[in-house]
C-alpha cells in the first residue's frame, strides 16, 4: 500500500489568495513570489493556479528553467540575482529579469557578451543590511547600470523590509519600517523608475508602502508573518492540507511511557494512535506533547517524540478511532502558523520542508 501521507494543495485557495493581494493594494502590479518550490506547494502547480499574476519571483536560475519549461510566459525576477558571468546567456535565453545588489554584478553586466538587454532591479539596502547597495552608492550604481549596453531599459527600483510584521505605531520594528521607507525614498529621489517594496506583511500593514509592484509570497499560500495573527484573521486560506492516516490502534495502561526517550508518561489507562507522519515527512520533531492535530475531525493532540516515520497521538477524546482514520496536521481546520509557533518556528518553515516522499495532491 502507499504511504498515505499526503499534502493537499488547494489551488482555488492560491487563486483566493492572489485576488486578496489585488483588492489590499489595487493599484500595484503583483509578483507572486514562488521561490522554495512554491513555498513547498509545488513550483509549477502553483505557478499554473496563480498565471493570473503580472511576473514571478524565483531564488534559482533552474526555477526560472523550470517555468519556462511548464508554458508560463510571464516576467520571472531572479529575486537574489545572478553570480557569475555564464548566468547572463541563461538570463537572456530564458527572458529572466534579475535583482542587482552587488558592484560584481554590476561589472559582470558591462562586460557582457552583445545581446538582449536585461532588465535589471536595482536593489538598495535601506537598513535590512542583507542585500543590496548602501544608499550612497545608488546613484553610481543607477547611474552605471543605465549605461550598460547589457542592460535594458526601465530600471526597477526596490528594497526589501526586515520588520514590517510589526504594525504597531511604536514598536522598534514600525520604526524600523518608517527609516526604511525614508532611506529609500531618499537614496532613489529624483531617479526615473517604477519601485517595489513590499512583502507579504507589508501588503497587509503598510499601504503607504505598495508602490508599484507588490512582492507577495507567503500571503498567497494563505500564511500570515505576523506573529499571534493567521492567514484567516487577514481573510486568506490555507493552500495546503498536510493529512495521513492511522496505522495502528493501542491501549496503554496508566503509567506506561510512550515513544523515544519514554518523554510521556499515560495518566490512565487510554488508547493511543500511530500516524503515519514523522520529521521524515517534514513533520517538525520539535513539535512537543500537546501540539494540536486532528483525528477524524476531533481535535487531540501528539504525545511523545515525533519520530522519522511515525508519531503516537493521543486518543482519549476520540473513543471510536480505529486504524485507516485521517488525521490531519495543519490545514484550514489547523492554522499551519500555530503548529509553528508551538515548534519554535514561522509557517513559511514548515511547507517549505515538506519532503519529497509525501504525495502531492491538487485539490
Ligand atoms: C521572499 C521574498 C519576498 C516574499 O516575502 P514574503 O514574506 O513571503 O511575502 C519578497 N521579496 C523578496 C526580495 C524576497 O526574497
């Protein structure tokens, strides 16, 4: 028999999802950010439900392959940017535009090869200090890529926010977001170009930050990035349903201990389940005792350790629970930011590392 594990993937959810982004920031154009795979959704089968996007934004040069290769005509960004000369004859071949956010980039692009011109965003670093130009070297970065014969027209100006999560007037991660958007607007002042600042969370909390083009990525899978707030409370669905069944039925006495290193101890006499799920799924060992989950649509709870294949669930509010019963690990039932925060971690995490054994269904 099959493994029953199985990520659910709702594609009317992403649809719900992208529509959402456009009526928060109506008068920008979206780039569906599905780096990671899709956030583990599956790159292409979210690229085909979200082709009502206006371009992509990918981390890998064989993503954007990838793309390419499943039909969608789209813009696809290259939102890291290139690294080493024999990308750029790949860039052009598959019409990527790509980030700029190094001098090296910058001296690869003059010295390139005649060809088509590359669209190329300008990335400055407004005070996340990862990627991107110091807001001093803008001009002359601006300023040398205008005149790369390499380069196209039409240089997009962008930055990325470190904690625009925070909403909240006074919090050092608003202020944080208001420098930002000052250093910004000041480093690019007076420079002709459409600009892109926003990430999920800034679409949800920072209008006065939409600019242009919107950079959605968790949003669109239906994940909220603020901390304590889930998809739902921002009217998104959940695009993914990770489920699996029972594969056995005990009874344990009260006090016998249950699974690796014996971390949970029955407080009576109970029925415990074994679900066919474990960190070799991309189920989070980490998960403790009490992290939520749903058997046959009653919510219980994982005892014990997760293990590679398999964890034990307890049973005790689900009395007429036998093998083959469905359980659920997150889903619109079971926000996937909750069984995150339990695990000492954010949502994007957890569908990100999905593995490649659990089947991937369309629903
Ligand atoms: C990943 C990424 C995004 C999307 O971030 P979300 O929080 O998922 O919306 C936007 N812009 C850049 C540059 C990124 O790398």
């Amino acid at each position: 028999m099959a493994r029953p594990t199985c990520a659910n993937i709702h594609t009317d959810a992403l649809r719900h999802n992208l529509a959402q982004a456009r009526a928060l920031a109506p008068h920008s154009r979206v780039m569906a950010v599905v780096k990671a795979d899709g956030y583990g959704h599956g790159l292409e089968r979210v690229a085909r439900a979200l082709e009502g996007a206006d371009a992509f934004g990918v981390a890998a040069l064989s993503d954007a392959d990838r793309l390419r290769a499943a039909g969608l005509s789209q813009p696809i960004v290259l939102l890291s940017g290139f690294d080493e000369a024999d990308d750029l004859p790949q860039l052009r071949r598959l019409g990527v535009e790509t980030v700029v956010h190094h001098i090296s980039q910058i001296e690869m692009l003059e010295q390139a090869a005649p060809g088509d011109p590359i669209r190329c965003w300008l990335k400055v670093d407004s005070g996340m200090h990862r990627l991107g130009f110091a807001p001093e070297q803008v001009r002359e970065a601006y300023a040398r890529l205008s005149e790369a014969a390499s380069v196209a027209d039409g240089i997009v100006l962008m930055n990325h926010f470190a904690s625009s999560d925070e909403f909240d007037g006074n919090s050092p991660g608003s202020r944080q977001t208001r420098e930002q958007l000052a250093a910004f607007a000041a480093a690019t002042e007076g420079l002709r170009g459409v600009r892109s600042l926003s990430n999920s969370a800034a679409v949800l909390g920072w209008p006065e930050a939409h600019a242009d083009w919107i950079r959605p990525g968790g949003l669109l899978y239906g994940i909220s990035a603020v901390e304590g707030r889930t998809g739902a409370d921002f009217g998104l669905r959940p695009a993914m349903t990770l489920s699996t069944r029972l594969i056995a039925v005990n009874r344990v006495r009260k006090g016998e201990r249950i699974g690796y290193a014996a971390t949970w101890q029955a407080p009576q006499d109970m029925l415990i389940g074994v679900a066919a799920i474990g960190y070799g799924d991309g189920y989070p060992r980490a998960a403790p005792s009490g992290t939520p989950l749903r058997v046959a649509g009653h919510d219980t709870q994982v005892i014990g350790r997760v293990s590679m294949d398999l964890m034990t669930i307890d049973l005790r509010g689900v009395p007429a629970a036998k093998v083959g019963d469905p359980v659920e690990l997150w889903g619109p039932e079971l926000p996937v930011e909750r069984i995150a925060q339990i695990s000492g971690t954010i949502g994007y995490e957890l569908t990100c590392s999905i593995t490649r054994r659990v089947r991937f269904v369309e629903a």
